[in-house]
C-alpha cells in the first residue's frame, strides 16, 4: 500500500501489476531476440541449416503483444494461410526474399514460442548453406498450388501504388545478394518511368542517372521513357543496380590531340589548289626556318604584312599568301 493518502490502493496495484508483465515480455524479447528482429528485418541473415516457418500474420500479432502491455496475448501459431488444401506447404517467396509472407525461426526460437503457444501446423525447411535455398521441407512443397498462388500475386501486384520498391546493388556472386548501405528501399508506382526512378536512385544513393543500369529479374530496363509496367516489375522481387564506368573524355580529348600535333598539316593537298600553292607553302617553310637577312630587298615583291616574297611577275601586287593590297 502506498504511503500517499492521496493515490488509489487499488491503481498502484494495478500499475504494480503492468509493471511486472512490462518486465515479463522485455524478458521474453531479449530471448527470442532473433524472432523478434526477422519480423521487422526481413534481412537478418541465415546461418542455421534448418527453419520453423510462421506466417507473417501470427508474428505481427505476436510483436504487438510483446511491445504493448495493453494487447492480448495471441492464440496458437496458426500456420493454416501456408497450406494448401493438399495438406501441403504453399511456398511462393524464397526464404532471402523481402516481401515473403512468413518468418524463418531458429529451432531454439520455435521450441521456447511451442512450449507457450502450440501449433495447428507446424512447418519447417532445410536449407543448402551456400545458396539459402530450401532443400527438404515438412510437409513437401506443393508446386502446383505455390505456383498458381505466384501468378495471382504477381499479377496483383504489377499495378501497385506508393509501395516501396527494393533496390540493391549488383553483386558477382548473385543478383540478389547484396551489402547493407549499398541498398535502399524507394516508393514508386507502376506508372513510375525507369528514368524517374534513376532520379529517386540518385537522391538516395547519390548516383547520377547516366551512370545506373538497372535490372529486374535479370532483364535490362533499357528505355528511360517507359513505366515500370512494361517490363513487369513488382515490388515482390527486387531491382538491382549496377554502376557505369565514367567514360574518361578527358584522355581521348588529350589523345586526339596528340594525334592531331604528331600529323603534318596538309594543307590544299589532294586539291585543285594543290599545284598552285605547293611551291608557295615550299617558300613560306623556309622563310620560317631561314629568316631573311637584314640586307634583304625591301618593298615589292616582299608583302608588307606578312614579308612574303611574291612573284615579282605578278599582275598586282596582292600577296598569294596573306592577299594582302601592297598598293
């Protein structure tokens, strides 16, 4: 009873008692910690060899519970959304991918959640460690079901608005693994155009939109002006962005010119000038090599601009070379 004759006996038993359920769930997060990361983190890694699988749905629920005192707690681990009517598991979305529609569960994770809740049907899935890819499940995948099931989402989802879009860099191992800080999450629509969407890129990424080549299930988006629409992306799968390399202008400019510096000049050569100014420019080299000496004639034929010496036999006395008047 509190000392205060002011507060309500039976309010601080009441808050006595949030309190000690407040610490309960903050005990049961810190336990099952990596459950309670994956279902907002649909990036947490995979180490282990083998899954328990619960839907979305239930770990949602389950999280609210745990991070409000005020929600209830949730019924058993209802898993029935993922099996079909053949009694088999509907796998539509690959355990790496984002916009998957389950939770991957350590075995740790799921015997401390069944001890608690129990489970109408349990699901769970064995992976190859070097790809993430499941290669055994219980019950077996319903290939016919979760392929029909794929169709319809994909179907669904290629008109989608205002969703956020998955965008990750290319990597040489495979196009959908990627490192954290080399990837983004982007609203767009599905009337979004490719370069609009360079644009978003480039504010989140800094990466100019001439420099990005994006991909959407291994298929180029080559057409700036074209919507998302037409090459079918959705916001199920990821896009994947590759870098450009600069071209360097500055060193073939400095290429071409360097060639251009190495190539003698030619002139009128090859043309119907090229007979007639052939022993001009002959005369003009080696006046350049051999100035003139002093004691050198003044006055025409020399031109007074550009000190040529013209044909004294010349009708008038404009420079073949300058066309300077020399009147």
């Amino acid at each position: 009873m509190s000392d205060n004759p002011d507060t309500c006996p039976d309010c601080d038993e009441i808050q006595k008692d949030l309190q000690k359920e407040r610490l309960k769930r903050g005990s049961i997060k810190n336990d099952l910690n990596t459950f309670y990361n994956s279902i907002s983190d649909k990036r947490a890694s995979l180490y282990a060899e083998k899954y328990y699988i619960i839907h979305i749905n239930w770990a949602k629920r389950w999280k609210e519970y745990i991070e409000d005192v005020q929600k209830p707690k949730p019924d058993f681990i209802d898993n029935s959304p993922l099996i079909c009517e053949h009694k088999k598991f509907i796998y539509v979305y690959d355990i790496k991918d984002s916009n998957r529609d389950y939770v991957p569960v350590t075995s740790y994770d799921w015997r401390k959640l069944y001890e608690e809740f129990s489970s109408n049907s349990p699901i769970y899935v064995y992976l190859n460690s070097a790809s993430d890819t499941v290669t055994q499940s219980f019950p077996d995948i319903c290939t016919d079901c979760s392929n029909l099931q794929r169709v319809i989402r994909e179907s669904q989802a290629l008109t989608f608005q205002d969703t956020k879009l998955h965008i990750v860099k290319k990597q040489k191992v495979s196009s959908y693994s990627y490192i954290r800080g080399n990837d983004t999450w982007i609203g767009a629509s599905h009337n979004t155009t490719v370069h609009e969407l360079k644009l978003y890129i480039c504010q989140a990424l800094d990466i100019d939109p001439s420099e990005q080549q994006l991909f959407y299930n291994n298929k180029e988006l080559e057409d700036d002006s074209k919507e998302l629409s037409f090459y079918k992306v959705t916001p199920i799968n990821p896009i994947v962005y590759k870098k450009k390399k600069k071209s360097n202008n500055s060193s073939q400019m400095s290429s071409s010119v360097n060639l251009s510096r190495s190539q003698k000049e030619t002139g009128f050569e090859g043309t119907i000038l090229a007979g007639r100014n052939l022993q001009i420019s002959q005369k003009k080299d080696e006046q350049i090599k051999s100035p003139p000496p002093p004691s050198a004639p003044q006055g025409w034929p020399r031109c007074k601009r550009c000190t040529f010496d013209n044909d004294e036999k010349s009708p008038t006395k404009i420079c073949s070379v300058c066309e300077f008047d020399n009147q």
